[in-house]
C-alpha cells in the first residue's frame, strides 16, 4: 500500500509539472500574439503620419524644426 501512495504523489507531482509548463507555454504564446498585434498597430500609425521635410544638416544646428 505505501508504494502505491507513493506513485500517486509521483504522478500527481508530475502532472504538476506538466500543467505548470503548459501554462507557461500557453502565456508566453499569447504574450508573443499580443506584441505581434501591438508591432502591426505601431507600424500603421507610423506609415500614417505626414511625412515632413529633413532639415538640411539638423546636426550642424544650422536649421531648428518649430513644428509642433
């Protein structure tokens, strides 16, 4: 009778783990989906933003942009 306690509290422990990793994999699929969505939204609002005109040398600090 010990013996089978004990491989019920093995596999019992064993399923633990298995459901552990299962959530684990489960969570980092949907957080992967959800920064996929999050990479296409920012994409279309960058492609939507006007396109504005280079100063000609911004590093000289020879042209300041005043648009706000």
């Amino acid at each position: 009778m010990e013996q089978e306690g004990g491989m019920r509290m093995e596999l019992s422990s064993m399923m633990g783990k298995q459901v552990a990793e299962l959530q684990q994999t489960l969570g980092l699929n949907l957080l992967k989906s959800q920064m996929a969505t999050q990479t296409a939204q920012a994409v279309k609002m960058m492609e939507a933003l006007p396109k504005s005109e280079q100063a000609p040398h911004p590093f000289k600090g020879t042209a300041v942009d005043m648009k706000a």
